[in-house]
C-alpha cells in the first residue's frame, strides 16, 4: 500500500512528516510533498485533516513498527499525549503547567511511552519544536531539563535533525521590559 | 426499531488482554462526583455481559460532603463474586481530579491516563482487542470524534464548544448515529460529554434527534438515570 500526504508550508503538520520519513527509512513506503492543507487521502470519500488522524492512521496501516504502543495499555498512553500534545501542550494559557507536567514524567524515561519511539514522542515534539514559549525558555537556558533532554536526544537522531533543519523551530522571543523603549 | 445488538461485540482473532490467562486487571478510576462519567456506566456494562467483572466504588474524605447516595454506591458487586473469580476488577475513587477522570492499571510500567474520552477507549480495547486493526479508517474516525470531545467540548471555550455541536450538527444530517447506521463509541462518549458540559439543553435539530435516539436506545439505559 502507498499513502500519500499533503503538507502545508505555513502550518506543517510535522510529526506526520516524521512519521512519514521514519516509515520510509523503515522500507515501507509513505510519500509526502507540499500542498494547500495539511491532508492524508485514503480514498475518494475519506481524507483526514488533524495531525492526531493522521498519526493514527498512519500507526495502524503500518502496525509493524509498533508506534501506537505494543498492547491495549500502551495504545491508550498513546492516546493520553496525543490530546496533550494538540491539547494543554499547544494552548498559551496551559503551557507553563503542561510543561511542568511533562518534565515530571519525563524524569526517569527516554521515551513517553515503552522503551521505544511511539506516535506519542512525534507529536510532543512537534508541539514543542512549533512552540515559541518552548524555543524562548531553550534560548534563555531556562527550560526544564528533563524535556530539554528529551527533545534534545530526539533531534541528534538523523530523521528530526533533518526535518528541524528544514522546517526551522518557532521563533524566539525577546524577554519584555530588559531593552525596551522607556515609556513616555 | 430499537436494536439490542452491541456495537462493540467482540468478532477477532486477536486475544483480548482478559483472555491470555494473566492475572486479572485493575483498573483504578478515580473521578469527580460533579461530573459523572456516563460513558463509563455503559462500557462498564457492555465488560459486565462479557467477563466476571468484580466492581467497587470509593468516595475520599475530599469530597465525602458532596457525593450524593445514588453516586456512592455506583459501581458494586454486592459480594456476588469472589476476587478471586474475577477477570477484571474496576475501582471507582469519588474524589477531587485535575484533568479529568483518570485511569491507573499498571502504575509500574505507565503514565496516568487522563480523561474521559481515553478511559473509554481502553475499556473498548478490552471489549474489542481488534478495534484497532480491524477497520483502519472507521478507528480513526472514531477516534476523531473523541479527539473532538475532548480537545473542543470538554477543554474548550464557549466558542469551541459552540463549534463542535455544529460539527456534530452537520454530520448527523447524513447519517442516523455518529458514524454510520448503528451506534459506535463516539455516540456513547460524546453523548456522556454534552450532558456533562451543558451542551444537551438547547441542541439544534439534527442533535437532538439524536440526543432522543441515544436516550431510547438500549444501550445507553444504564447511564440515562444518572442525566439530570
């Protein structure tokens, strides 16, 4: 089976283009190009348009790699960061306790799920690597170490390293009130 | 006519987690009386046809003021069958949770799982172990569905909520049940979380036919005398 996904230049749905890569790197075939949306087309009457139905369809076409978790268990975390990454992850009021929360997991764990890469670990860092509070606390040396690790670690592996060199992270902001104009 | 068949019957070949001759699952829930889980009483009942189910509800001493009766005893066996007897045992908690209902089975391997929506889909991979290969495409939607109701419904704002029952709106105008003729996961859990979210109460038409439907529906009986 060939799938075929469509990514938009302005608001790529990044983990699938992981995900898309990881497959191909792994002999089995997922092509994506850029398009108007952010799409996976299964047949003439169904296209899915999230990021999350994408990483889902994508982890149960290709159940070989074991990316949505290897029992009923796993499956279900998977799920459970699935809503956080495009949940409190990506909302600018809830970020700074979903954070928090994230580092606390991430303590005694390489990967968010199991002992391996699963579609939980493409979305998180997508969110994040999208996320210009996440790039700024990086930036200033602030960031929670233990997400620091983890994002870190999955950027040296070659699949993210190229996407983040192609689709370059959010933008940094500048810390309020250091340098700014006195107010007249 | 009403139907009495199951959306969720068992039809595979892959052994559900209950049938591998382990020792039995716990599932520990807790969640907060002020916003009952509907979607659990009718999963809870669909895993009560199938295995010998040991139940049990707690209330903590942080909301023991604010759990009313019928709430309190929930879920119980009433010492009808031994622990030793039981494939699964399902511990409701009664107390104050951030996030939603939560879910622990193995606190040694896994992360809380948290919310409704994710709670109902392992139960539903305990009822159906094939759900997840069996049909690619309708799992997905599904799971859409549920991503809908928790990320817009339950997490949302009054905009977002407003959004997601025009969504539903539009494609109950198809279409009888959420994904086609017969009802499926996504009916039970987005029913249970338009109750609870106040969405219920003044519906545009197409949901609230089907609103009517679910409410008739055999199905949803046991978690219909808990909708105020």
């Amino acid at each position: 089976m060939d799938t075929s996904i469509t990514i938009n230049k302005d608001k790529p749905a990044l983990a699938a283009v992981l995900v898309a890569e990881y497959l191909t790197s792994n002999k089995l075939t997922v092509k994506w190009t850029f398009g108007d949306a952010n799409n996976l087309k299964v047949n003439k009457e169904v296209a899915f348009f999230n990021s999350a139905s994408i990483l889902r369809f994508l982890g149960r076409s290709y159940p070989s790699l074991n990316l949505y978790g290897q029992d009923a268990l796993q499956k279900t975390e998977v799920d459970h960061w699935l809503n956080f990454a495009y949940g409190q992850l990506s909302s600018t009021t809830d970020y700074k306790n979903a954070v928090t929360y994230l580092d606390q997991v991430l303590r005694p764990a390489t990967f968010l799920v199991g002992q391996s890469l699963t579609l939980a670990d493409f979305a998180v860092w997508e969110v994040l690597h999208q996320n210009s509070q996440w790039q700024s606390s990086k930036a200033a040396g602030d960031a929670p170490a233990n997400v620091l690790r983890f994002y870190s670690h999955l950027t040296s592996q070659k699949i993210f390293g190229d996407v983040a060199a192609k689709f370059p992270g959010a933008a940094v902001k500048e810390k309020k009130g250091r340098t700014a104009e006195p107010n007249i | 006519a009403a139907t009495t068949t199951t959306p969720l019957g068992a039809s595979s070949t892959v052994a559900s987690p209950l049938e591998q001759g382990q020792v039995m699952l716990d599932l520990v829930i807790s969640a907060d009386p002020s916003s009952v889980p509907l979607s659990l009483l009718v999963l809870c009942g669909q895993l009560c046809e199938r295995y010998a189910v040991l139940k049990a509800t707690y209330v903590h001493s942080s909301v023991s003021d604010s759990v009313p009766d019928n709430l309190r005893g929930l879920l119980s066996s009433n010492g009808g069958l031994k622990r030793s007897d039981a494939q699964v045992a399902i511990t409701l908690v009664w107390k104050k949770v951030v996030n939603g209902p939560q879910l622990m089975v193995d606190p040694t391997k896994q992360t809380t799982i948290m919310g409704e929506v994710n709670i109902a889909r392992y139960i539903t991979r305990l009822l159906q172990p094939a759900v997840d290969s069996e049909d690619v495409v309708k799992a997905t939607q599904v799971d859409e569905l549920l991503d809908l109701a928790q990320l817009q419904l339950v997490s949302g704002n009054a905009k977002e909520k407003a959004a997601a029952v025009r969504t539903l709106n539009a494609n109950l105008g198809k279409q009888d049940w959420l994904t086609g003729a017969s009802p499926s996961l996504a009916d039970i859990v987005l029913w249970s979380v338009l109750q609870q979210t106040g969405q219920a109460s003044s519906p545009p038409a197409n949901v609230k036919k089907w609103l009517a439907l679910c409410q008739k529906h055999s199905l949803f009986q046991s978690a219909v005398a808990f909708v105020s």
